[in-house]
C-alpha cells in the first residue's frame, strides 16, 4: 500500500463542528471511501494554526480521479464548505506532503 499525507485548514471556531461531523460521518462515504481503496484515513488538528493533517494508506492501483466526481462525495464538500478553506467546487484546498521519513 502507498502512503498518503496531505494538509486542509479549518475556518476559525468549527474545531468542535468539525469533529462532530466526521464523528457522524456518513456509512454511505465511508464505504465509498473504503471501497474506492483508502485505509486506515487519519485526520490530526493542530489547534494553534488550524491545519488538519490527514493520513492514508491506499491501494495499489487506487485512481484519485474517481473520487472528486462521485455524487456522495460532491454533497459531503458542500456540508462541509462552510467550516473549511475550499476551492470553487467545494473541494478542500489540499497541500500535498511529501514523505521524507518512514520507519516501520
């Protein structure tokens, strides 16, 4: 499997919100998510700045591409849109982190 890490950035004051919407997370998302081939999905806050760091590991063969163009996936951007930076689609803004370490 191939690791992925990226970080999105959390509006001021939806700390609380934030966590309660994925504490609910749709079972409709999450076995898109699982079934599309991400495992063992980790999202971390760093409450002083905002940034939430986001793990993965995924498939071998796994395609990003599929993901963003799923109904279920586009309604889960707009839930969410209000309490994130997003992008004109309602995506999140992602950084994409490159792996300069790794132990196992």
């Amino acid at each position: 499997m191939k690791r992925n890490a990226f970080t999105m950035k959390l509006k001021p004051g939806f700390e609380s919100e934030y966590k309660k919407r994925h504490d609910e997370i749709w079972p409709e998302l999450s076995e898109l998510l699982s079934g599309s081939g991400i495992h063992e999905y980790s999202i971390f806050l760093d409450e002083e700045t905002l940034i939430l760091f986001a793990f993965q590991k995924l498939e071998e063969g796994f395609d990003a591409a599929k993901i963003p163009n799923h109904p279920i996936v586009k309604k889960w951007w707009a839930y969410m849109a209000d309490i994130m930076e997003t992008n004109p689609d309602n995506s999140p803004v992602e950084k994409p982190l490159n792996e300069v370490f790794f132990m196992s």
